[in-house]
C-alpha cells in the first residue's frame, strides 16, 4: 500500500509548532533553561533547539552537495536569534524543496555522520529533517511538563489538521 503525505504538509505542521514555541520563550526567556537531558549532549531545551536548528542546516547542505557546518553560531541563552537562525534556514529549506525535480530526489547520497555512515536519497533525508525535529518537539515538551512549566497548547498533528 502506497499512502503519500507531502513534504508541505509537514513543514507547514513544523512551522505551527515553531511559532507556538518560540511564543512561550517569549513569554519567560529563562524556559531555554530547563532541564531536558541532565549531563547529556543537549542538557538544556535551549542546547536541544539549537542541535534541531543545526540539523536542518547540515542536512539542507547534504542536500545541496554542500559543507555542513559545525555550529549555529548563535550564543546559548539566545533564543531570539536562534529562531531568526531556523527562519532563514527554513526559508532556504523550503526554496531548495520547491526546486527539487522528482529524478534529484530520488538521487541517493551518502552522509557521514556520529553515527557512522549513512546512504539514503534526498527525499529521505528532507523527511528525516521534519522527523528529527517533530521528535524533540516532543523531547522538549515533556521536559517542560516535568518541570512543572505546561508547554503551549496542544502538539499532536491530529490538532493542526484542518486548521
């Protein structure tokens, strides 16, 4: 069975959940703080947006057969020009997908990473972008829960289908 869900289906639904986000932070800057994965990679919800950010623009240079950066660039803490970060990479994001023919994205690419190396085609790793930050969303969510810090609104696709 082939069900096909477009790729701007899921980046309008990321670019819902971005919004709500980036209002709650607004709302009490201090949130980048809180605890997400005490003594791991991304200690903090601030340290997990900027890796979700930089994901995108180092699969985005995959996709483009360029050099993926190693960092943001953006100082920690500093949620608004994190955002204004993952703005310009979304808006490249979504110009590089909009000039993506059917044979590119079929094209398999091989992409090293800590995990070792990978081989999948640009359509995969396009979806994998979505995936990787639609699951620490949730990462993020639960944390902020914990910490007694309800996230804004509800998160589920089921609620943003239709809208």
């Amino acid at each position: 069975m082939t069900v096909a869900v477009e790729l701007g289906t899921l980046l309008d639904y990321s670019d819902h959940e971005r919004r709500k986000w980036r209002e709650w932070l607004a709302a009490d800057p201090r949130r980048t703080a809180i605890t997400v994965q005490p003594g791991g990679r991304f200690p903090t919800i601030g340290s997990l947006l900027d890796h979700t950010f930089l994901v995108e623009r180092r699969h985005l240079c995959r996709i483009e057969g360029g050099t993926p950066p190693d960092s943001t660039g953006v100082r920690d803490g500093d949620w608004q020009a994190l955002f204004e970060y993952a703005d310009l990479v979304r808006a490249e994001f979504r110009a590089c997908l909009a000039d993506l023919d059917e044979a590119a994205a079929g094209q398999n690419i091989t992409i090293a990473a800590q995990s070792g190396t990978r081989t999948m085609t640009r359509r995969e790793l396009a979806t994998h972008v979505l995936l990787h930050e639609i699951r620490h969303f949730a990462q993020i969510a639960l944390a902020a829960r914990i910490a007694g810090d309800p996230p804004p609104g509800r998160h589920d696709y089921f609620y943003f289908v239709g809208q």
